[in-house]
C-alpha cells in the first residue's frame, strides 16, 4: 500500500486552489500577487513538510526554515496592501521583509542553534501586527471590494491569529522532541498543515475578494461607533450621498472605501467615521442599502432577471445579494417582485416600501 503523507494532500488542494485563482476572470493577478505568493508558498511548505515528517527526510529542514520565514511576511504584505492604494513603489518598500529569511539563511550557515527562536519572534512579530491592523476594523480594508470587505476582515483575523498560533505549534514539538523524542510531531505537524489549509482558504477568498457566506453577518465597525455627530460629519456624509445620487457610484461592483474617499479628496477613516455616526451603518452597509434600492426599483420596473438587476445594482455574487435584500426587505428578491411589482399598465408608485438605511 502506496503511503500518501497528510501534507501532501494539503498542498495539491492548495494548488488547485492557486489554479482556480489564476483562470478565475474577475481576479487581477497583479492586485493579488501577493496573496497567490503566499498559497504557492504554503503549498511548497506542506511538500516539505510531508518529506520530513513523512519520509522522515532531515535534510528538508534548512528549506523549511527559510520558507517559515518568508510565509509570515507574504501574509502582512497581501493584508496590509488592502489598506492603502496601489502604488508603484510599492515594490521598492517590500526588501525589509526579506531580512528574516535572510537572516535564517546566515545562522544556518554559521550558527543553528538561534535559528528556531528567530523564527519563533518572527511569526510573533507579523502576526500582532496583523491583529494590531483588525483592531481598527473591517473599514480599514480601504481596497477592499465592499460586496466582500466582512469577510476579507474575518480573514485578517483568521490569518493574525493562525500565525500567531504557530509558534505555539513549535514550541509543542520542541518539547516532544526532547521529553519523547519526537513521538508526537508527526501528528501535531498534520494538525497544524490542516490548521494552514483553513487559514489560506480565508486568504484566498480575500484575494479573488468574492462575496461573504451566505451566513449572517454581523457588522464589527458598527460596535465601536458613537452617538456624537459633528458637523463635519454631517458634511461628509453629504457628500458621500451627492456623490452616490449623482455619479451612481454604487453601481460600481468594485467600489470599495479608498476609491470614495479618493472621488471626495478625504482621508478614507474620515468617511468611514463619517458614514458610520450619521448613519449607524459600515460604508459597506451604506451602500449595500443604496444598491438595493437600485434593485427594488429594477424589479418592479423591469422584466429584466433577477442575476441582471444584481449586477445592474452593483452587487457580484449572488449569495451577498440575497442576503442583504433579505436583511433590508425581509423577502427574498423573488418574492419582493411578487408582492410589490405594479400590474401591467398601471404606473409605478414612487416611494418603495420597506426602504433601507
């Protein structure tokens, strides 16, 4: 019987994964480059990881040891690009991530014994600063699509905390390898690739920015918003209105905050902190409402189908529209048409019902 080690499998789910995110049209490989580096460089670790562990293969381990310090870095590098806008100097500012791999490179040649504490720090350095980035919010996704900003930030935090959890993972095996001499490893490294295989999921889905779970959201930004409206806000906030009235801006389906905050000429936690006193709401709530107006007013008034109107509306998956049309109207769209459309010939009223925020 042919033995298959876990990590194995892990990896070629992994590629195929990478596969999908390449030929899926709607994904701009060069936006998400950074996040396809780091499911490639996953699935390169999981190969190594099952030479070790499952063949039992030590001299694999220098490779792993320069990966695990790659991978920490991918995952600040694609996380924290959503918060700013595309730069082409971007590039220039990455070498400093390369330092610890280098580093590793160094103390593999001239001195081992630090090489599992460097990689210990640097997994604990890059994952707080990726749960230092969540701490703001899922509005700090600037670039972000808004039809999936939730769930690019559920990933964020999936991601901060997974990595912060790997070194937990190594210190475990370091202790099973001096009190049993490794007895236990193979089975926590198995646990901990497929820990790896959830974490890239969530990765990915933030790459190729697709739409959030048909699960019920729940809004994190709206938690750390405060009564007090200024008169600044109300004038953001205005602003933000004109500009949805009068360019349609939410019909956009790649909208997302930093592209508002650049048409208005304000920072984007301006008109974040904007949005969310006058209205109660995220941005991405914001103008979920403002495209489901647009939809009801398109299925009453029209024959077109419901997939046209979604993306006539500015929404890209179908499960998120659903989702927020039932949220808002409590119907699905299929039943809104139903109850409300007007009868042939007879003219459409102008208030819709059950209007959202």
């Amino acid at each position: 019987m042919i033995f298959i080690p876990l990590p194995f499998v892990v990896a070629l789910l992994l590629v195929i994964l990478l596969v999908q995110m390449v030929r899926r049209n709607e994904a701009d490989l060069r936006e998400n480059i950074a996040f396809m580096l780091l499911i490639a460089a996953y699935a390169l670790q999981s190969v190594l990881i099952g030479i070790r562990w499952g063949y039992d293969v030590r001299a694999i381990m220098p490779f792993q040891s320069v990966l695990a310090t790659l991978i920490a870095p991918l995952a600040w590098i694609a996380f924290s690009g959503l918060t700013k806008e595309p730069s082409a100097h971007r590039l220039a500012s990455l070498w400093p991530h390369l330092l610890p791999a280098c580093l590793v490179v160094l103390l593999l040649i001239f001195w081992r014994e630090p090489v599992g504490p460097v990689i210990i720090l640097v997994f604990l350095s890059y994952g707080a600063a990726l749960l230092w980035l969540a701490l703001a919010g899922p509005d700090v996704l600037v670039e972000s699509r808004l039809d999936g900003v939730l769930r690019s930030y559920r990933s964020l935090l999936v991601t901060a905390l997974a990595i912060l959890a790997s070194p937990v993972t190594d210190i475990i095996i370091s202790f099973d390898l001096e009190w049993t001499g490794g007895t236990h490893s193979g089975a926590v490294i198995a646990a901990a690739n497929v820990l790896a295989l959830m974490l890239l999921g969530s990765a990915a889905a933030v790459a190729s920015e697709t739409a959030a779970s048909d699960e019920e959201e729940e809004d994190v930004s709206h938690a750390q918003t405060t009564p007090r409206v200024t008169s600044e806000d109300s004038a953001v906030a205005a602003a933000v209105d004109a500009l949805m009235t009068s360019k349609y801006l939410y019909k956009d389906v790649d909208l997302n905050l930093g592209r508002i905050a650049r048409r208005l000429g304000l920072p984007a936690r301006q008109v974040s902190s904007a949005v969310n006193r006058v209205h109660g709401s995220s941005v991405s709530q914001y103008v979920n409402g403002r495209r489901i107006d647009e939809a009801r007013r398109l299925l009453a008034a029209t024959d077109e189908p419901i997939t046209r109107i979604m993306l006539d509306a500015g929404f890209l998956s179908k499960s998120n529209f659903n989702r927020e049309f039932l949220r808002i109207t409590g119907l699905s769209p299929k039943a809104w048409r139903r109850k409300y459309r007007p009868p042939k010939g007879t003219m459409l009223a102008i208030s819709l019902p059950g209007k959202g925020k």
